[in-house]
C-alpha cells in the first residue's frame, strides 16, 4: 500500500506540475482533458498515508537533509505565493456563464458584471493555476514523507545510506 501512494503522489505531482506550467502558456488544460480537476481529489487521496496525530514532526519536519528541507521550504513558499497572485488577479472572485453571457462575480467589489469570452477564459487559467499550485505542495509531502519518515527510505528502493 505504500509503494502506490508513494506512485500515486509521484504521477500526481507531475500531472500537477505539468498542468500549473501550461497556465503560463495561456493553455487551459480543462479545455483538452476536461476530468483535470480530478487532480484536486486526488491530492487529498495523496495525503491519506500523512494524516497522523503527530503530522508537523513525523511528516513535515522529519530529519531530512538540508537540500531536502530547502525543497520542502521552496514549495511552501511557492504556493503561498501563488495562491496571493491567484487572488489578486483574480480579484478574488471567478467566472462563470449565465445565460450564455460571461459573467464575473467580484467579491472585492460585491458586484457581478459581464465580460467577454477572453476576460473569461483567462480567468479559469487563473483559477486552474491557483489551485494546480497547490496540489502539487499536496502532492510533494506524501513524497517526502515516503523518504523521510522513521526508517524510511523510497518504497522498494534500497538506502544507498544503509550499506
């Protein structure tokens, strides 16, 4: 079981990683595999093995080398981020489609107005980047908690530290 979580979180990092970086190319991956937000299902499914008690000093402060906390502490750090860019040019709000009008409903200014397909169809990119940037910090701790964890090393994967 743990050698499919640990590929489970691995392929989904990847999807994650691959889907956030079309974003920056104006390409909605929606529009090409529209079950893509199945990744967010799936970045919680990732976490299952993780969810403990003592989450914060077994899984996302275990010992680890100094790269692998570096990595850890740039993902957080990049999501955080992200998620602060989604919603400023969001507006902190989303589109939607009413009665074959593009609508956008803005929170920032308690107000819904309509806009053109274009204004639409870049903020479903916006709002794809900022989850998709998300789901892959939620699929990157399973991945170190596969490594890190108390006598862990990758599943099946001998230790090159062990001997």
């Amino acid at each position: 079981m743990r050698t499919f979580f640990f590929i489970f979180a691995i392929i989904g990092f990847f999807a994650g990683a691959l889907v956030h970086s079309l974003t920056f190319f104006g390409v909605n991956a929606q529009d090409y595999v529209p079950g893509v937000w199945v990744l967010h299902l799936g970045s919680i499914l990732a976490f299952i093995p993780v969810i403990r008690k003592d989450l914060w000093r077994k899984v996302l402060l275990p010992p680890m080398p100094r790269s692998a906390k570096l990595l850890r502490g740039a993902f957080m750090a990049y999501a955080l981020i992200n998620f602060a860019l989604f919603i400023y040019l969001s507006q902190g709000g989303w589109a939607t489609i009413k009665d074959g009008k593009y609508m956008f409903h803005s929170k920032a200014y308690s107000a819904t107005y309509e806009i053109s397909e274009a204004e639409y169809r870049q903020q479903q990119i916006y709002q794809l980047r900022g989850f998709s940037g998300h789901w892959m910090l939620f699929y990157f701790f399973p991945i170190l908690y596969s490594r890190y964890r108390e006598g862990g090393s990758f599943p099946n994967v001998r230790d090159s530290t062990s001997g």
